[in-house]
C-alpha cells in the first residue's frame, strides 16, 4: 500500500512564491521518479515538472526559470518551489509517484494566484 500526500498550497498574489511537499510512504523502498502535476478548470491535468532518482530533471515550458524541483533529504520526498508565480498558474497540483511504470497519485492541494 502506498499514499503520497501532498501540502504547502494556498493563495498568493501574482509575483508571490510557493513551496509545494509531497511525501510517498508504503511498500515501495524508493520510487524511480517523482514529478508535479497539475490540473486547471475544464483543462486537462498536465505535466509541471519532474525528477528521477538519479536526480535529471525536466520542466513544462511555461514554468522553466520559474519553479525548482527538487528531492529531500528523506526517502520519497520532493518538493516544487514555484516563484513568480502568475494568475495562469491557478490550479490543483497533485504528486506522482512512479516505480516500474507504473505511478501512484496523492489527493491534490489547491495553488491559487490572484492578479
């Protein structure tokens, strides 16, 4: 059994920073990628930023120079700092977890940014 949860979301005006944490705990010893998500109204859930056990990163365009991905020193745990942060950046941010293909979700935690 696994649970990733995910915390640090809130409301922050444009300009402002964030700092997303997500912690994946369970059966699994060490997962071989963690990455952000995220999901806007009536849009489709899309890749914010991601990072594999040996540490390569990669970025959706709109967030690059903007958020860092990054892995704590605990087991299973990642983090987004997400600075400058802008209106179009408002949505659900969920962590996976992802180990042999195959990738565990947590429940979300809402970013919201206001002009």
């Amino acid at each position: 059994q696994v649970q990733v949860v995910e915390s640090g979301g809130g409301l922050v005006q444009a300009g402002g920073s964030l700092r997303l944490s997500c912690v994946a705990s369970g059966t699994i010893f060490r997962f071989n990628s963690m990455g952000w998500y995220r999901q806007a109204p009536g849009k489709q859930r899309e890749l914010v930023a991601g990072i594999t056990s040996g540490g390569s990163t990669n970025y959706a365009d709109s967030v690059k120079g903007r958020f860092t991905i990054s892995r704590g020193n605990a087991k299973n745990t990642v983090y987004l700092q997400m600075n400058s942060l802008k209106p179009e950046d408002t949505a659900v941010y969920y962590c996976n977890a992802g180990v042999n293909g195959y990738g565990y979700w947590g429940q979300g935690t809402q970013v919201t940014v206001s002009s």
